[in-house]
C-alpha cells in the first residue's frame, strides 16, 4: 500500500493519515460522493477506478449511491447554494464497504480505515 495515489479527477487529493491503516482522499466540488468513495480505493490501492469498481461488491449493497450523494446538498431553492462548492448541511456519514470503514463528511472527505 506504500504505492503512490493516483488519480482520477484533477482537482481530487489524497493524504497519507496518521496512521498506515487509514487513507484520506478528498473529492473535488462536483464528484458525487458515491463515485468519491470507489475513487478512494482506487486511489488507496494505486490502481485505476475502473478496474475497482468492477472487482468491488456493487456500493448500493450497502448504502445506496442516490442516497449519498444527496446527503449533504444543500436544500433546493436555498439561495445560499452555491453549486460550484462543497459548503454542505454538516455532519459525516460512517458506512463498512469492501473490507473498510468508510467515513464522508460534509466536505468530500473520504476517510478509509482499514477494518
């Protein structure tokens, strides 16, 4: 897992964390968190999103993509909405996912814990 993050949307970053069973990646302001997710792991093991997502479990077995990825919108009509960043409701959301712990939060943060 010491292989470097790669990446599959220019403005996503990845961060070692603290410790070597957890990974940090942070999605840019206009990919879907369920997508983030997969990106995540892909970016955590060094391979390309494609490749995972066709060897992972499908997401919506365990949480449902639709669901996610509208958690943390801002509510419609909210003339404070501004849809070009990643200013969401607030909160995280912690889910097990393809022998991790998978935690987003309100910013795009993607947080993988080693289970």
């Amino acid at each position: 897992m010491n292989q470097p993050p790669h990446s599959t949307h220019a403005d996503a970053t990845t961060q070692p964390a603290a410790s070597d069973d957890r990974f940090v990646y942070q999605a840019d302001p206009e990919q879907p968190l369920s997508v983030a997710v997969i990106s995540a792991i892909a970016n955590q093991d060094g391979r390309d999103m494609m490749e995972v997502a066709d060897e992972l479990d499908p997401l919506y077995n365990v949480i449902d993509p639709a669901a996610l990825d509208s958690l943390f919108e801002p509510e419609p009509g909210d003339a404070s909405a501004d849809s070009s960043s990643l200013d969401r409701a607030g909160g995280s959301v912690t889910f097990s996912y393809a022998g991790r712990t998978v935690t987003v939060d309100t910013t795009g943060r993607v947080e993988l814990e080693d289970t």
